[in-house]
C-alpha cells in the first residue's frame, strides 16, 4: 500500500493492508510506541467521503499509550475496493466488514477491539457493535448522531444526488460528474479556505479514486438512517463515549447531547472544534480517547 506523495506519514504510522474474511482494506497502523501492546487496540472508521487519512493528526499520539491503532478505508473509500454492486455498501455490508476487521486486528491474542467511528462511520460502527457486540470493548461515537442527517449538510447531499442521478448506472459518467463537484465547487471552496495546495492535491486524488456508486449509496443512507438508539442503549454494559465539537455543524451538539443521555454514555463536547475533532483538536481528541480506552478495559 503507497502512502500518498503529498502527505507524510509520521514516524510510527506505516500503510498497509488488513485482510479478512470479506476482503482486504487499505489502513494506516501505529504501533505501540514502547514496542509492546500493552493495551487493547483500536479501530477507527472516517465518515463519508473520508478516508482513513483523516486520523493521521491523532494515530501517533494514541499508540504512545501502548496499543496499536488501525484507522482504515470502508470498502469503496479511497484505496479499499469497491464493492460489487451498490449492495455491498448497505450499512448492514458495512458493519459486516468493520466486524471481519476487528476479527482480524486481535486474531492473535482473541481480545476486543476499541471500536470508533466518526459522522457516517459512527453510524456503521454502530450497525457492527448491534451485530456483534461481544467482539468490541467499547464504542466512540465521534461527531456522529443517531439516524438521518439534517440541516444543510443534508441539503447539500440531496443536491449532489440530484446531479448524480442522470449517470446512475455509467460507472464513467458518475466518475465525470464527481470531478465537475470537485473542479468547480468543492476546489475552489478549499482554496478560498486557505487549505494548503498539497493537502488540496490529496483531498481531491481521494475524491476521484473513491467508488462513485459507493459515495452515491452513502448519500443515500445518510438522509434515511434508522435510529437505533434504544437498540443499542438495550445491549448490555458496553462503555459508549459520544463526543463532538463545540461548533459540528453535522447533527447538533444537542442532538448528540440526548443520544448520550439515552445510551448512559459518556459525553464530551471539544471546545473549539466543529466537525472533525481529530484534525481541529488532535492533542485534545487524542487524551481524551486514551483516558476512556484505559478506563473502559479490564484492570490489569
């Protein structure tokens, strides 16, 4: 697995490539700073049109605790395949593939894996601790809600599959029509932002080599998601930490303030942070993953 030319990997961070029981994900690991995995390891699911890129800020800071780190590709993000048809990526698919992952991480040592998913892959790792719950130690919902997404994100989505939706089926012309969002929106947008030019060159490589059929049907499920919140609330004594930026501007910080109440989770808002606390507030967000995934296992 190649690192892209435009970022650069720090020093305990290595790509590679998880292969499991349904397929082979692309991911990014971090040992153990100390050489020895003291701690049980973690999972980290990116949202939708991400990739696992996205917790590049945190993935060192969280080995130093002595567990390894796995963020990964879903399948159809960026360097994993794409799914077979628009069925492998039901959020059932999904959660299947987060629970052959997790197999795979702790094949070794048959442990738990320390489970999280931000925004769209919250909502998939839930699906996958609903499943299989004993195979997860506990559960980080990370700038994620409880179902549908609202507000203008999800407008947004809706005017995106409006445009898709006359090349549905022409895998060509959904790859065309995406490369026109980008080139004449969403790049103009990032530069405008004052995004750098070599994270704007990533941002936009991801973008084109992402399955269309799978950032369509993604879309899809982000305006209709069940809410599973009593379902999960019911499943037993799993530790749940929900977290959020002050400023999330996906579901509402008070949307995600009732879901933890309801799960009797533990809630932490990340002051000055909006959506994406791992890269708005990585030290923050790092400590804070650590001190719930130390008190969350078993005593030593």
């Amino acid at each position: 697995m190649s690192t892209p030319r435009s970022l650069r990997l720090p020093p305990q961070v290595r790509p590679t490539v998880i292969n499991t029981s349904r397929g082979s994900f692309a991911a990014l690991t971090a040992e153990s700073a100390i050489g020895v995995n003291e701690r049980q390891p973690a999972l980290l699911v990116p949202g939708y049109t991400g990739s696992k890129e996205d917790f590049l800020p945190v993935l060192e800071s969280l080995a130093i605790a002595g567990r390894t780190v796995t963020a990964i590709d879903m399948r159809g993000q960026y360097q994993s395949a794409a799914a077979a048809s628009s069925v492998g990526y039901r959020h059932d698919q999904l959660a299947s593939d987060l629970v052959a992952v997790a197999a795979t991480i702790t094949a070794d040592d048959a442990g738990q894996v320390h489970l999280l998913g931000h925004s769209f892959g919250g909502l998939i790792a839930r699906q996958a601790v609903l499943a299989e719950p004993a195979a997860f130690g506990s559960l980080t919902l990370l700038g994620s809600g409880p179902g549908t997404i609202g507000g203008g994100r999800a407008q947004a989505l809706r005017d995106v599959l409006a445009f898709l939706q006359p090349a549905e089926g022409d895998v060509g012309a959904l790859r065309g029509r995406i490369i026109q969002i980008w080139d004449n929106q969403l790049g103009p947008q990032a530069q405008a932002e004052g995004t750098p030019q070599h994270i704007i060159d990533f941002l936009r490589d991801r973008a084109l080599r992402s399955c269309p059929v799978g950032l369509a049907e993604m879309a899809r499920q982000l305006l209709d998601f069940p809410d599973r919140t009593s379902e999960l609330a019911a499943i037993g004594p799993l530790p749940i930490l929900v977290s959020y930026g002050e400023n999330d501007d996906a579901w509402p910080p008070d949307a995600q303030d009732l879901m933890a109440k309801q799960l009797g989770a533990e809630r932490i808002c990340i002051p000055g942070a909006g959506h994406s606390p791992a890269v708005e507030a990585p030290e923050t967000t790092a400590s804070m993953l650590t001190t719930f995934w130390n008190h969350a296992e078993p005593p030593w």
